[in-house]
C-alpha cells in the first residue's frame, strides 16, 4: 500500500509484461520488498487504509504484498525457465523517510547515517538474482545478502496469497480492459 492505496504496480507490470517474459526464456521475474513486512498481515476488510491509517504499516504490508504476489506468480507459472523471486536489500542510505518530519525524520536520517548501507551495496541481492548462474532455475525465494532466508510466517498462507490475487485482479481489470 502506497499513499492509502494497495499498491498494485508489480502486479500489474508483471502482469502486462508476462507474455514477452514467456517468449524471451529464460528470464527472471525479481521484486525488491524488504524485512520491514515481517510483525503485519493482510487486512482485507482495510486493504486500502480507508477505514484506519498508519503510513509505516501501509509500507510494511505493502511489502508483504510483494512476497505473497511473488509466491503466488511462482505457483501459478510453469516452472519452465521463467522464475520468480523477492529480496530484502538490507536498510540502504536513500532518502527514504526524509519527508517524515519531528522525531520519526530525524530518528530516520540518524539511523541511516549510523548503520545503513550504500546503495551500491544495497544493489547487490537484485543483481545477484537477475544474474548469477547460482540461482538459474530457482524460482519462490524470498533473499537476503544473496542467499535465500525465510519470510514472516504470514507471507507463506496459501489461503490470502490466492484472495490477494483475486483482488488485484479484479482492482486492475478495468485498466487491463481499457488498454487492450
């Protein structure tokens, strides 16, 4: 969720480009999410922050979003030479909350100038995954400084990976619809 708004652009990027995936195998399908999705779940009664809104929760279920769409692509692909994975880049120095203001901006930029990474750094899991010959053919991973780690338990429920998919289906089927 980005803004109060379930963010759908993996979705439906992945979605329009899906048929140009297929055709140029091997290709790799690679989402940046992050560790920060772990401690929240999907409210699908609030999935558009409309009835009770918290910007760091939105940020932190929209990254469980990512996953579960991650691992819910895996399922529904073939597994023939188009894989899908997520990644955590670790806490990387950009000007991610730099908008925040008070204490929550300035805790923000003091934690990032004492324990953050470089983006250079941060970069390396997402090329890792879109090139090493190590994971061809590894596909519904969620990785952490290139290996694989496990995310929250949340992430792994079968039930709302299948719900969330149906939602966003059905939220992007009029745009689908009108750019076909």
């Amino acid at each position: 969720m980005v803004n109060g708004k379930l963010g759908l652009s993996y979705f439906l990027l992945t979605r329009e480009l899906l048929e140009l995936l297929e055709s140029s195998k091997p290709a790799r399908i690679i989402n940046v999410s992050s560790d920060a999705h772990f401690g929240v779940g999907i409210e699908f009664e609030n999935l558009n922050g409309e009835k009770k809104f918290n910007g760091w929760k939105a940020y932190k279920k929209s990254k469980l979003a990512n996953i579960m769409f991650t691992y819910e692509l895996t399922k529904r692909l073939p597994n023939d030479g188009l894989t899908v994975n997520c990644l955590h880049p670790g806490f990387v120095a950009t000007k991610f909350g730099h908008n925040n203001v008070g204490i929550v901006g300035l805790s923000i930029r003091v934690s990032q100038k004492l324990s953050a990474i470089s983006t250079k750094e941060g970069a390396k899991t997402s090329i890792f995954l879109a090139s090493s010959e190590y994971v061809e053919g590894v596909t519904g991973e969620y990785f952490y400084k290139c290996k694989p780690k496990n995310s929250s338990s949340e992430s792994y429920d079968d039930g709302s990976m299948t719900k969330l998919w149906n939602v966003s289906e059905e939220i992007t089927k009029s745009y689908q619809d009108a750019n076909q």
